[in-house]
C-alpha cells in the first residue's frame, strides 16, 4: 500500500522556484497583513487590548493610519533589504514579515472568540 499524497506535496515543493515561492510569500503577507488589521480593529472594538506597545501608541495617537504605517515601515524596510540578499535567499523576506503577522492573526482570532 502506498500514498501518493506525500509524494506530489514533496515534488511540488521542491519544483517551486524561489521566484515562485517569494511571490507566493508576497501575497501570504497581504493577506496576514490585511488580516492583522481587521482583527486588530475588530478586537479593539470588544474591548480588547492591543498587547504590542508600539502599535498600541500609533494606534491611540493616530488609528488606523498608525496602524497603517507601521506595517508599511516593515513592508518597506523588507524591501529595501531584499536586494541584498541572493536570489535564492530573498524568500526569507515575505516570510519574515508573514509568518509574524500569520501568528497574529491566529491570536487574534483565538482572543476575539473567547471575548464573543
């Protein structure tokens, strides 16, 4: 008895060029960074508290617009580095910036759940 399964996901994954997967990437840090806000916004107006002190100063001091350029200060700051990286290693920059806004998202979600 096999499973083909693990193989085609193996065969992907190693088929994917890094051009591929970093735009791929690219678009996991719009959506998680989308996300992030909507959340963010939305646990807000439950009463939740944001826990980041940063984002918590940008957003009492100026709302959604602070919010807003935080995360494109880190989107710019990834693209500025980008370049730098051989092309084979840009990857890390999209999932730098995903994979913590990812897990945010899915902590927000959690919180807003236990605050309904």
């Amino acid at each position: 008895m096999s499973f083909s399964g693990a193989s085609l996901h193996t065969e992907l994954l190693r088929d994917l060029s890094p051009a591929v997967l970093e735009r791929l990437l690219w678009v996991l840090v719009a959506l998680s960074l989308v996300g992030d806000i909507v959340t963010t916004f939305v646990g807000l107006h439950l009463g939740l508290a944001e826990s980041n002190p940063v984002a918590r100063s940008a957003i009492e001091g100026y709302g959604l617009a602070g919010m807003l350029a935080l995360k494109g200060i880190a989107v710019a700051i990834g693209l500025i580095c980008r370049p730098m990286l051989p092309p084979a290693y840009r990857p890390i920059v999209p999932a730098g910036l995903a994979l913590p806004w990812t897990a945010a998202v899915c902590i927000n979600v959690y919180m807003i759940s236990t605050a309904i």
